[in-house]
C-alpha cells in the first residue's frame, strides 16, 4: 500500500476510540487497515461488527470486516445497532466487537468504539495504541502478515430481539401505573431500539425524530447541550408527559426531563439507579466519576453500600467495573454501567429503571428526585487555553494553600472543602480546560466557580 499523505492518526485515535472526518481523517481504506489490525492485536478468530444510521457507516463497517477476515477472523455483521446492543452481542456471543459510530458528534464525523470479547474496552491503556501502530505501518507501505487462518466469513445475525429480552428481563416493568413517556431520539439509533423494547413496557410512549437520519436535520444528537432537549422539554409539556427521555446518536447515553420539562442532572439519575440496585444487592459497590454530584457517594454510604470513586471515561470506569465487582456505575455525562450488562455502558437499561420507579410509586418525576438533589452544580464549563499545563499549575497554587482544602489529582485537579469541591481538567483531544464545581447553594457555587474561572481565563 502507498504512503498516504495528510493522514495523522494522533488526530484521529483518542483515548478511548477512533473518531475523525470523514473521508479526510478516516475512509474505507483506513477501516480495511483497523479491521486487520484489530484482529492483529486480539487475536480473535472471530469478532461482531455494528454501525448506526451515518451515511458513511455501513461502508465503513463493511471494509472493516474484510479487513478483519482478510486476517482470518469470521465476522458476524448485526447491522444497523446502538452502541449497548453491539457491546450486548460482543457480551452474549463471547467476541471482540467493533462499533461504528461518532455518537454525538455532527454528521461529517465516524469513528470505532472496539472492546475485546465480553465488552471488556479497548482504549489508549488496553490495546488501542498497538492497533494505532500497527494502522500506521501498513498504511505507509509495509506489508501486512500472514494471516494466521484462511481468510474468514462475513455474515449477518439479527440480534435486536434478543437485546431487547436480555434489557426486560433485567427490570421489572410488568406493574406500572398509566404513564406517558415522551422520547427524542434525535434521528439516531434509538428510533430503531426504543421501539423494539418499549413494545413490552405497558406504557404510551410519544415519538420525536425517530427516522434514522445521520444527517441530523433537527438537532445534534448531543443532549448533554441544552439547546438539544429543547424540543424535548416542549414535547414534555404539550403533551403532558410523565417523563421525558433523550438518547444521543448511538443511544448508549439517556438523558431525563420531568413532567415539568426541567432537565433531570445524571448525578441524581445515578444516585436514583443506585438506590434501587443496592434495595436488591445490599452492601454492593457503586462507582461514581470525581464529578458526579456529591449527592451519590452520600446515598450509597446511607444506603449501606461502598462508594468508588473513579476518573472520568468509559474504559477507566469499567476496568473498575470488574475490578471491585461494583453492581453500578455512572458518570456526570449520562453514562451508566451496570454489572449485569457486562459492565458496560446502556442508556436503555438506565432508562427503564427510571421508569420502572416511577411508575411503581405516585409521586411525579421531580418529587421523586427531590431527594437526589442536594446541592448547586455549575455543569461543565470549557474555557479555551493555550497552555493548560500552566492554568492548571496556577490554580493548584492558588488553593493549595487553603487549611480547609484537600487536593488530588486523579484526573486533572480536584479541590474540596466541606462546602464545595471544583475539578479543573484538560481535554484529551481540544486546548481547553474543563471545570464542574459544586457547593452547599447558588451564592457559594458562584463565588468559587468565578475565583476559578478568573484564574483560568487571566
């Protein structure tokens, strides 16, 4: 293969996937060479294979597979999937698995989440930059091996059923009251999920964007923004919703709106999941990342489980996930984990317990919560640095001082004191630093948030 100029795969690894323009950063050639090297490193001799609904996936998809059965491995191909379903088939069929996918990034961008069988992760600590390697080599002209097997099979198995089943027979839903559940999908993969589950939920369920359109002609499928769920909150209130639901494009995150229309943060989501998972597994472990609410460890603690603090990202969290045998995980960003699904990461189960404790009580959504929602949040505040590594040694230096504060960094900077704790970090792909705070209320929320953001932005 030829040298191909202009490729800079530092820009198109993450941390945790690979994720770039198509076809400027990443083309079917390059899919071919991932694919290959994929099976290079695992060393499967068979994988399973999904895309979403973007123009480019299943292009993208398929040369993947040839590549990978060009090195030897059989390829079950599950098609058009969210991201949960693909880590249950890799989960259910014991098989390295790759997803193609951008989730919520604008429809000019694919990508691959790949994780080894069971759904365990692939990223830059478990495989990713071997792969990376390897994709680098052979597309600057170096030969690929020998395959290991006689080039493999490419077939396709429907697995949207079975997804489905494995979900509802992990909640019970069966006894609800009458609700009415308002759902954006965003024109991505949960038009295709939500209906194939939701079909055994005895609820009335109204649609929004549920054509698959990787285009995404009405908004981005990113409900972390709050201009994403605007339409939502609307549908919630005209209608006269008890819930609303946003899933982003591969649908492995969840977003909640009460019947008023007010967004649910996923720490209270969180700290709800945990409270009904420790009712039945008493004295389980929870993780949560260092910028969920404080509300979380505070419920687990009551609640008689151990609370695990982790750092932010799917593949830390579910390194933990196995390592501490935690029954639940979550993240600020509307990740859930869970034990029973192959610790990985699925928007839908977390959805379905949330509406399982609703409608198994009659209080309305936000009474429900109430308790969950302890203290003021700032949510995630980015501010544009050219030099992170020194904003962040200025702000260490200015609180480290403080005989109240402690200070670790885990993951970038984190400063607590009993009325508030802020965590500053870099990002992992962008010049930019990244801030959550939270206090007792608003007044002391606003003060260290402006101290820290001063700062920053001097």
């Amino acid at each position: 293969m030829n040298d191909r100029p202009g490729v800079d795969l530092s820009a198109v690894v993450k941390a945790y996937d690979v994720r770039g323009i198509v076809p400027d950063q990443l083309d079917e050639e390059l899919a071919r060479l991932f694919g290959a090297a994929f099976v290079e490193t695992t060393g499967a001799d068979a994988v399973v294979t999904g895309h979403d609904m973007r123009p480019s996936s299943p292009g993208l998809a398929r040369a993947f597979a040839e590549g990978a059965a060009g090195q030897g491995a059989d390829v079950t191909e599950i098609g058009l999937c969210s991201t949960d379903e693909l880590y249950f088939a890799s989960g259910s069929l014991h098989l390295p698995g790759a997803m193609f996918t951008a989730s919520h990034n604008p429809a000019r961008y694919n990508g691959i989440k790949m994780c080894r069988a069971g759904a365990a992760p692939i990223g830059k600590d478990t495989g990713l930059p071997a792969i990376r390697t390897l994709v680098e080599r052979w597309s600057s002209g170096e030969e690929l091996p020998a395959a290991r097997r006689p080039t493999g099979s490419v077939g396709r198995r429907d697995m949207l059923k079975e997804y489905a089943s494995h979900l509802l027979n992990l909640v019970d839903v069966s006894a609800l009251r009458p609700l009415r559940i308002a759902v954006d999908a965003g024109n991505g993969m949960s038009g295709l999920t939500v209906p194939a589950v939701f079909e055994a939920v005895p609820v009335e369920l109204v649609p929004l964007y549920f054509e698959l359109d990787g285009t995404f002609p009405h908004h981005e499928a990113n409900p972390l923004e709050p201009t994403n769920i605007v339409d939502l909150q609307r549908l919630v209130r005209d209608t006269g919703a008890d819930l609303g639901l946003a899933f982003d494009g591969d649908a492995d995150r969840c977003f909640v709106v009460d019947e008023r229309g007010e967004a649910v943060s996923p720490s209270a989501i969180t700290a709800l999941i945990a409270a009904r998972l420790l009712a039945d597994h008493p004295g389980s472990t929870v993780l949560h990342n260092l910028i969920t609410s404080r509300t979380v460890p505070e419920v687990v603690r009551e609640l008689g489980g151990t609370p695990v603090r982790t750092r932010v990202g799917h593949s830390f969290i579910k390194a933990e996930m196995a390592r501490t045998q935690a029954v639940f995980g979550g993240e600020h960003s509307a990740h859930y984990y869970f034990h029973d699904f192959y610790n990985a990461d699925t928007g839908m189960l977390a959805a379905l317990h949330v509406i399982a404790a609703l409608g198994s009580q009659p209080e309305p959504l936000s009474r429900l919560v109430e308790r969950y929602q302890r203290y003021a949040a700032s949510g995630e505040i980015n501010t544009a640095v050219t030099d992170p590594g020194s904003a962040l040694a200025a702000v260490r230096a200015h609180f480290a001082g403080r005989p109240e504060a402690t200070v670790d960094e885990l993951d970038g900077l984190t400063v607590s004191t009993p009325g508030w704790w802020f965590n500053l970090r870099p990002s992992n792909t962008e010049p930019l630093l990244r801030l959550n705070a939270e206090a007792a209320d608003p007044a002391a929320l606003a003060r260290v948030r402006d101290e820290v953001l001063a700062l920053v932005r001097r």
